[in-house]
C-alpha cells in the first residue's frame, strides 16, 4: 500500500511542476516583471552548478562534436598533407637550384652578384630628354661608390659609374655612345666589348 501511496505523490509532484513549468513560461512570455525578478535570482543561484555542470559535460560534447566533424577534418588534413608536399619539393627544386647556378659560376669564374656590396641611391638629376647620356645619384664616396661600378636597377644593367665625388656620383647610361662593357658568353671561349 505504501508504494501505490509513493507513486501517486510522485505523479502529484510531477503534475505540479510541469503545471508550474507552463505557467512560469506563459507568463515570463507575457514580459511579467515580477517573474524576470525570480528568473534572474533562480539563474544567479543556479549559475555555480552551471557551470560544474558544464565542465564535467565538455568532454563528451567534445567526442560528440569529433565523430560528427571528423569528415571535414579528414578533407582539411588531407589539403594541408598536400600543400605541405608542395611546398617540401618547392624547397628541394630552390635547393637543387641554387647549387647548379653556384656551380656555373665557379665553372665561368664570374662572381655571384648577391656578393656585391649595395648601396641604395636616388637620381637627383636625370638625363634631359631622349638624347642625354648621364644622371646623377645622391650618394658618393662617403657611401661606398667608386668609380667603375656598376649601376643596376631590377630591370637589369643601366650604366656605371664614372664620377665620384664625396656625396655625389655620375652614372654614364647604357645608352650613351661612350658606354663599354665587357662581357663573355657562357660555354664558350668567346669574349667581347658590348657598346652603347
């Protein structure tokens, strides 16, 4: 008989909750001011265990989250494994690159341009019109030009220096009819005097 008694109150106290249940969501639906005041006071007491309950759920909605997840996970890897290829041989074809050009340079005798000493200058005074021969650079012996160096844009050769002063220096250009460069041609024995 005590069982049948325990059953009912529990079917009693369940009703009432859930009759409570709606009836709180009917009225905080309505914007009653009195059960914002009691929701805000339940959820400051209620907030510690929130968030224990939080920390001791993470780990199974992190697995949750990984076995659903996991095919897109597997698609990035897969690009990142393949770019990470790429950019491995990248590095082996520069590698590989670099040492045949160092070794056709000791092969010609002619030195690797990385090695040359820059200096980065201005024009402060260009040629006038298509038919001038010489511009003048911003800097000069005080920062390292001497005369006959060459000067080089990343277009390639333009001209060489052939004035130098303390803080100034005159280029004659490639074009000009008094420029002479020696050069040779790879594989062969053939030299010669290139002029503008």
């Amino acid at each position: 008989m005590a069982s049948s008694r325990r059953g009912g109150r529990s079917r009693i106290t369940i009703s009432l909750l859930l009759i409570s249940a709606v009836l709180l969501l009917t009225l905080d639906g309505r914007g009653s001011g009195p059960i914002d005041s009691v929701r805000s006071g339940v959820l400051t007491v209620l907030s510690p265990l929130g968030g224990a309950a939080s920390s001791i759920t993470s780990p199974f909605r992190n697995a949750w989250n990984s076995a659903f997840d996991q095919d897109d996970l597997k698609k990035e890897n897969d690009v990142l494994r393949e770019e990470n290829d790429r950019l491995k041989g990248d590095i082996t074809a520069n590698s590989i690159a670099k040492e045949q050009l160092q070794q056709l340079l000791q092969l010609v005798g002619i030195p690797f341009v990385g090695d040359t000493p820059v200096v980065h200058t201005r024009v402060v005074s260009g040629a006038v019109g298509n038919f001038g021969d010489r511009i003048e650079l911003d800097k000069g012996s005080s920062s390292g030009i001497e005369r006959n160096m060459p000067v080089v844009t990343g277009e390639g050769l333009i001209g060489k220096v052939v004035e130098v002063g303390e803080n100034r220096s005159v280029v004659a250009l490639l074009s000009s009819g008094t420029f002479r460069v020696g050069f040779s041609v790879v594989g062969t024995a053939a030299i010669g005097i290139a002029q503008g």
